[in-house]
C-alpha cells in the first residue's frame, strides 16, 4: 500500500469514528440541539466526491471501502435529525 493511500485510509477512519456516537446521540436524544443539517450534507457530498474520484481513478484501495460505511452512517445521521426535528414539532404542538 502506497503511503498517500494509507494517509487516506487513516483519514478515513479517523473520521468514521464520531458517525457511531453523533447516531447514539441523535437516538438517545430526540433532539435536533447541537446538530447542523448544512455541516452533515456537505459532509455527505464529500463523501461521494471522495467515491466518484475513486471510480474514475479505478483506485479500489482501502480507503475506498471505508467511504461507503461513513457515506451510509451520514445518511443515517441525517434521516435521524428528520425523524428528530418530526418529534420536536409533535411535542411543541402538544404543548400549545
């Protein structure tokens, strides 16, 4: 493994590991309070960007298969601050 690849895959990983807590937190919470919509979708397209450069490159490294699991733990985040934001507007209404 070439050591631009390695730094990827590092980078990668390293990013990967806070998508497991921001997704128990979003759980646990039910709440949109700390949470950045925008922030998350770029995050997102960064992450395809990174897998189309891979895919038009024909680079199938490491780092390519550890841009699917942060790719698909974003999308859960940001269906869960969907779920979360429903929630708000159902207790705010039944507060009235």
């Amino acid at each position: 493994m070439e050591l631009a690849s390695l730094f990827e895959t590092i980078m990668i990983i390293s990013f990967g590991i806070s998508w497991p807590l921001s997704i128990v937190r979003s759980v646990r919470s039910r709440s949109t309070q700390g949470k950045s919509l925008m922030f998350m979708i770029f995050i997102e397209i960064g992450y395809i960007c990174g897998l189309i450069a891979k895919f038009m490159t024909g680079t199938f490294n490491l780092a390519f298969w550890f841009y699917w699991p942060n790719l698909i733990m974003v999308a859960t985040d940001i269906c869960l601050y969907f779920r979360n934001k429903a929630i708000e507007k159902r207790e705010a209404a039944s507060q009235k």
